[in-house]
C-alpha cells in the first residue's frame, strides 16, 4: 500500500553506502522538515558497558547501537545514536557515508551529532548541518513506485581506518490516518554483533500498548514512572541467531521488537473502513457512472459484471504506486483515479469498489503482505505489516478474489485463483479480523514440458526434435506481458534462451510462442535437431541413454540444519507448484530390441506427491514426470525420508537400452 513510515526498521548494522545508493530526482539545498539541535529531554543519556572483546577481523565494529522511541500525542518518536569503528578500507566505505531518511508528509528528522573519534581527539563532522544535501530519493521508479521520503546525506570528510564514527538522529512520525495511534517494528539483531544494543521505549499510561520479542532478544524490563511505561532491551554483544534453514518465513524474524498501541486486528481494520468508504464515494456527476450503465447494458450476470468492472480498471488505468498521502495510506479518491488514468493499489481499489458497488454486487478492501505473509496471524496488530490492498467480491455464495492492479486475468471470474498471500484482514467497520487465504493445490500443471524426439532414423543420427513448453497462471501472464511489450528481435532472443536453459543440447532452429489471455496459458514451441547420449554399459555389452525427469525433484530433500538452529522447525515446501514432463521418443526399427530399464516410481512426501513412469509401446519409448505441491510446509520428520526417496530414484534413472549388436557408443 506504499511506505507508511510508521513501522521502523531500525538497522543493526550499516550497509556499504554503493549498495543502497541511487540516483535522486530531485535536490534540495533545505528543508523545512529537517532541523539540527540537542535531543529531546525525553531521551535518557546511555553510557554503553564494556561487553566481551569483539572481534577484529572484519571491516568495521558496531560499538553501540542505542534506540530510544516514545508514543505519545498520536505519533511516534525515534532516537537513534550509533557509535561505529572503521577496521578496514571497506569498513570506510561502509560507513563513511551518513544517512537519515523520513517522509515529510508525516515527519520530520533532527539531526543532533555526527562526529570522528580518533583517540582522544573528537572532530565535529556536522558543523552545523552545513554539509549536509537533503534528496528525494525515488528508488523504485523502475516499479512505478513514488513515495516521496527525504534522505539527508552527507560525505565524512577526512575519516581513517580505526576512527569512530559517532552519530545521533532524531525521526518523527505523525500520520493522521491513525487516528493517535502509535505502532512500531524494530528490527535490533544483525549477523554483525554490537558490543552493546540498547533499547528503550516509552509510551502513556492512559494510552497503553502491547509488546512481543521474537528468538534472540532478551524478555524486556518493564517500570512505571510519571504515568508512563518504560520498556527495556539491553544486550551486550548481541548477535542475530541463526534462523533455521529452509524453515518457512516466519521463523526467520529472529531479533525482532514488536510494540502497538492496535488492541485488535479489528481496530485496524475499523481504522481503514471509512478511508475507504470516502474514496470510493463518486460525485453527483462522475463519469464512471457511465461506465457502470455501459457495463449494466452489456450484461445481467453479476459474475459477467464483476469480470467487466475488472477489466476496465486492469486495462484502463495504469498501475502508478503513490505513498505520498498521509505516509501512504489514503487512497485517492474512484474519481481521481479514473481522471488520472493512473493510480496505486489503494486508488485502484477505491475505483473497483465505486464500480461494484454501482452494480450491486457485494464487495470489499482486504489489506495483505506481498511477501510476509507467513506468520501474520502471530504478530501484534499493525498497519504497517501491509504493503497491499486489493478487493473480495461475494457473488452466488462465493467470494471471488478481483486485483486491480493485476496486468490482466481470465474474462471468466470463475478461472481468477485466490491469491497467494496466506492472511488477510478485510476492511470493514466492526468485527474484522484476520482471514486466511485458503489457495488449494493446482489442478493443471504451472508448467508442462512435451519433447518429442524422432530417432526412427538411427540411434546415432542427429533426430528432428519438438519441444513444447506450456505455462499457466501467473508465470504465464506476467511472461506474456513482458513479451508483448518487447521488440520482436528481442523476444526471439529471450525464447531462444529459455530454451537454451531448459534443453542445451538441442540444435535450435525455430521458436514460436502464443498466449490465451482468458486461460492465463502461455506456450512457446522449439524445433531444431539433438543427438541421444548413447553410453556402453560394459556389464550388459548394450548401450544405455538416461530417460532424464529433467529436474521434477529439484526441490526434494535439504541439507542438515546446523548445530544450535531449531531442528524442529518445519520446512517450507515451494506452493502453489506443479510440473510435468513428458518425453517420446520414436524409435527405429519399429523399436525392435530396445528395452526400457528402472522402476515407476509414486510417493507422497514432504509436502507434494511426486511420480515417474516409463513405457516401451508401438515403437515409441516414454517418460512421464510428475511432481505437485500439496501443502506450504512439512514436518522436520519427513526431511529424512524425502532425502531417501531422492537418493533411490536418482541411483534407479529410467534407461533406454539400445538392442544387441547396436553400432558402439
């Protein structure tokens, strides 16, 4: 839904300024939003204790890293002093670089220090803020993505391998569509230890808030002063654990700080209803009443009318993310978007809504993760865990999932699949609460290869080949989108390298693709010429080639976890996923004397069901391969059979032995 700002991601550890640097659209030589002063008298003074000796083998030391936050008067308040030492050449260039960064919709920043510490010499680096060049950085144009924060920047002149470079920020947060409440993640750990992390938090008594710590932060210290709690983290050589491998997403929120003053998800979503509500109003003489008679004209079936309003919203306005509005959360009004032409999630929407809504059908926002969805019905209730917005519309008995930003879906809403986001909370007035997004288990292969290969020449000629590769679903829209939009040289050369990828050995000669944009199926075709590998199994005198299933186990079995990770934890297994593989082979002589070695093989296991059979019939030998998803994660317990059922099918491949007397391999 955009960059809210109002949950925090604090960084344990500074990143090498190349690699976050990006080119800024615009300058400004000030800023009203960005002030320089003392800390706020809230903020208590910490002297950091010697913890053990850090290691000095890498490019910098982080010596403390102290945050300190304060809810209060509707927003929230965040002090961040980091003391950081140079070890290397590549430690300076981690850290030679300072950074602040805030949306100046919603806040501000004050900048109290930025000093070298060299031996008992201490350089005043900020000098008032003279040097300092504030920039809208816009890093996500390449994603139609505009969110407007500043970053204050600013070179560190003169800092040396074994200089410490000490800083103090301020960032303030107020977001109106919050309605004066304050919420806040911090992530505090980082594979970098800090020889002293310490955190403190404040918030009112008559405005109390919620807190959770996740695996390796210590249990907090609570006090109450002045009518106001205090919460603690203090940790010397704090280290992020190592997350289990291979463990769904959830378990790898390891360090996390969670604090909310949301008592229930159905806060937040009673918080977000009448946003929504506004935005989708239209006025007296909007235009997209026009469209919503034009729509009622075209069809009586609700479903036909709820597939036509998401079309026009898809095909008729362009997807532009804009985080520019109350730190991202307002969405512009139906009316507005539909104006523009453009709009975000938020925007899309409200129109898609407005559009329903004027042809009676029953709908509604549900707010997800893109990406973190995992685990979202154990975390403390927050706006900020969402970054999307799209809308479930009830028709016959059935909620249908409808994404307006969607580059386009199937013309029967009946073909639309649920989305993949495992939770979501729906926006509504009262009673919302988290839901979870049931999507079963494909019915039709994501992706289908078909290789058919005529050896009715001779096993050693080269043979005609014809591949035939089939994706459905959202691997095929969005490949069939890119490919519409490409030069037609270009596409050629993107196919030829899929191909290529999947088949090396093929002799290319031609390729072909078409796209069924009601089915979301996208097929690509290759012919061109390949040779059998032929191998002489000397016990037999035969010659033998491998049947390759090309992969259908690839995401069977994993690697032991290691020593002091969680060995319990489950293993995520890849879903929505389903393949196929189909291979003929035409053979000669009518496949007189070939024979067809190895076993069929079905197991279900660790979380998917997996098969391969072969067949020798009419002269044409056959491999069928298998393999599909059935669930997003399975017991740690499974992880050793799966490895076996691997092994025994990689150490039992299906071969095709030529006939005795065959010219040797």
């Amino acid at each position: 839904m955009g960059a809210h700002g109002q949950t925090a991601q604090i960084p344990a550890a500074p990143i090498p300024a190349a690699s976050i640097q990006a080119a800024p659209t615009s300058t400004s030589l000030t800023a009203p939003s960005l002030t320089f002063g003392p800390p706020a008298d809230w903020v208590k003074p910490f002297k950091p204790q010697s913890g053990a000796p850090l290691a000095d083998d890498g490019a910098i030391q982080v010596l403390l890293q102290d945050t300190q936050c304060r809810f209060s008067g509707g927003g929230t308040d965040c002090f961040t002093h980091l003391e950081y030492k140079a070890l290397t050449a590549t430690g300076l260039a981690a850290i030679g670089t300072f950074k602040a960064s805030w949306d100046p919709d919603t806040g501000s920043a004050t900048i109290h220090r930025l000093q070298i510490r060299r031996g008992d010499q201490v350089i005043d680096a900020l000098d008032g803020g003279k040097s300092m060049t504030v920039l809208r950085r816009e890093t996500n144009l390449e994603r139609q993505t505009l969110d407007g924060r500043l970053t204050a920047t600013q070179q560190i002149d003169g800092v040396q391998v074994g200089d410490i470079i000490d800083m103090e920020v301020t960032t303030h947060h107020r977001d109106p569509a919050l309605n004066g409440v304050s919420e806040l993640t911090l992530d505090l750990l980082s594979t970098i230890p800090a020889a002293h992390m310490h955190t403190r938090l404040l918030w009112p008594d008559s405005a109390p808030a919620q807190w959770r710590v996740t695996a390796g932060l210590d249990t907090p210290k609570l006090a109450h002063q002045g009518g106001q709690t205090e919460l603690v983290e203090d940790m010397t050589n704090a280290r992020a654990p190592i997350p289990p491998a291979s463990a769904p997403l959830r378990f790898k929120y390891l360090g996390r700080l969670e604090v909310t003053q949301f008592t229930s998800w159905s806060q937040v979503s009673a918080t977000m209803a009448p946003i929504f509500h506004t935005a989708e109003v239209l006025a007296p003489a909007s235009p997209i009443k026009l469209e919503i008679d034009k729509i009622k004209a075209a069809s009586s079936s609700p479903k036909v009318r709820a597939a036509l309003a998401l079309a026009l919203v898809q095909t008729k306005v362009r997807y532009e993310a804009i985080s520019l509005n109350d730190g991202g959360l307002v969405p512009a009004t139906a009316d507005q978007t539909w104006s523009r032409r453009y709009g975000d999630c938020k925007g899309k929407t409200a129109l898609l809504l407005a559009l329903l809504h004027g042809l009676d059908i029953e709908a509604q926002p549900v707010l997800v993760n893109h990406n973190q969805g995992d685990g979202l019905n154990e975390r403390l209730p927050q706006i900020g865990y969402f970054d999307h917005v799209l809308v479930r519309a009830h028709i016959d008995g059935r909620w249908y999932w409808l994404d307006g930003v969607r580059p386009g879906d199937p013309s029967n809403i009946d073909d639309i699949a649920a989305p993949a986001f495992q939770w979501g909370l729906p926006v509504q007035a009262r009673d919302g609460d988290l839901i979870r997004i049931d999507l079963p288990p494909p019915t039709a292969p994501l992706a289908e290869l078909t290789a058919r290969i005529d050896a009715s020449g001779g096993i050693q000629a080269p043979a005609p080949t014809h591949l035939q590769l089939v994706y459905r679903g959202d691997v095929a829209l969005g490949a069939a989108t890119a490919f519409k939009a490409a030069p037609q040289e270009a596409g050629d050369r993107a196919l030829r390298a899929v191909i290529a990828k999947l088949w090396p050995t093929l002799d290319l000669k031609t390729v072909d693709w078409s796209y069924d944009p009601t089915k979301l199926v996208l097929t690509v075709t290759g012919d061109g010429t390949d040779a059998l590998n032929w191998r002489s199994n000397r016990d037999t005198g035969r010659n033998e080639t491998q049947l390759s299933a090309r992969g259908f186990i690839s995401g069977l079995g994993a690697t032991k976890r290691p020593a002091g990770t969680d060995p319990d934890a489950p293993y995520a297994a890849p879903y929505p996923f389903s393949e196929a593989y189909h291979l003929s082979i035409v053979l000669p002589d009518g496949g007189k004397g070939f024979a067809i070695v190895g076993a069929d093989q079905a197991k279900t296991i660790a979380g998917g069901e997996f098969s391969r059979r072969a067949s020798l019939k009419d002269g044409v030998a056959r491999l069928d391969a298998y393999s599909r998803g059935l669930a997003r994660e399975y017991p740690a317990s499974e992880i050793a059979p799966a490895t076996e059922f691997r092994r025994q099918l990689e150490n039992d491949p299906i071969l095709l032995r030529a006939p005795a007397g065959s010219p040797p391999a």
